[in-house]
C-alpha cells in the first residue's frame, strides 16, 4: 500500500503525530488517519497541504518506500 507507506512516513520523519498533522493542516485527526490508510481518497486540494507541509513535490506523496531504496 503506497500510499499509507509515504503519508506516515513523511509524518513520523518529521516527528509529528497525526493530531499535530490535523492542527497544521486544518482537518480533523480521523481524517489524517485515514488518509494514511487509503480509507479516504485524497483530493487535489489534500494533496497539495501534504506536499507542502512535508516539502515534498505532490507526485513524492506516492513513490513507494521501496523506490526510495528504504
């Protein structure tokens, strides 16, 4: 699952929980949590607030750890 892969992983390198994620970026918890779990599809709009937030370019948000070489 790429996509929770990345998510959290942007997160946790930055040593933010996903309360702190929630706060920063506007949205609630839940929401932060399920993004990480692909139980919620991400918009445009999401995104962007995590590229920016993790600053990361949008398309980093789904390159698998793997292709990272971690």
């Amino acid at each position: 699952m790429i996509l929770f892969n990345r998510l959290r992983f942007l997160r946790e390198e930055r040593k933010l929980t996903q309360e702190e994620v929630s706060k920063i970026l506007g949205i609630d918890h839940t929401t932060v949590s399920k993004h990480e779990t692909s139980s919620r599809s991400l918009s445009e709009d999401d995104i962007q607030a995590y590229a920016k937030l993790f600053k990361v370019n949008s398309h980093e948000i789904f390159i698998s750890l793997d292709e990272e070489g971690r």
